[in-house]
C-alpha cells in the first residue's frame, strides 16, 4: 500500500505506524464515567467500507496524518495533516 504523505509524497506503508482510529470521540479527560472510557478503549464497529485512520509517518517527517481508505480494497482516497482540524471533524465535532 502507497500513502502519499502531503509533506513526503508517495511512499510505501512500511515507513507509517498505524494509530487507530480518527472518528472516535474521546470522553473528557477529568471524567470517571468508567462506561465511557471503557467503550472509548474497546468497542470497535469493524465495518467495511471508507474509513478516516490516524497515521504516523515515522520513516520520514515524523507527521501525524489522517488517512481516508476503503477499508475493504485499502484504496485510498485522501491524506491530510492531523493538525488540520478539518481533517479530524465529524459533523462539525473535533473527534
């Protein structure tokens, strides 16, 4: 698989660690509802289809990236900064 870092350009998924998840809200920092952070830490829908994934591309900038890719075919359809909110934002939320 090819990842095409906006800072980089193209380059094989070998020099990327993947990171999880980027459309997971977390709970705040300060709550103790035990339930929230356990669904946070475990629950994973697992679904097919385009998904937003965190990335780090640790064999080249050293960027955190917020990948968008079928997770099906592993085509994928875009790259951008994780700085870049916009990336990041589900329905107007920071994830």
């Amino acid at each position: 698989m090819i990842i095409k870092c906006p800072y980089c350009g193209p380059r094989d998924v070998i020099e990327f660690i993947y990171q999880g998840d980027a459309t997971r809200k977390r709970p705040e920092p300060a709550s103790v509802d035990h339930a929230a952070w356990n669904a946070y830490v475990y629950d994973r829908a697992n679904t097919g289809g385009s998904h937003r994934e965190f990335w780090l591309h640790g064999g080249g900038c050293r960027q955190h990236l917020v990948v968008t890719r079928d997770v099906s075919t592993h085509a994928i359809s875009s790259v951008a900064f994780a700085r870049d909110t916009s990336a990041i934002a589900t329905d107007g939320e920071r994830a």
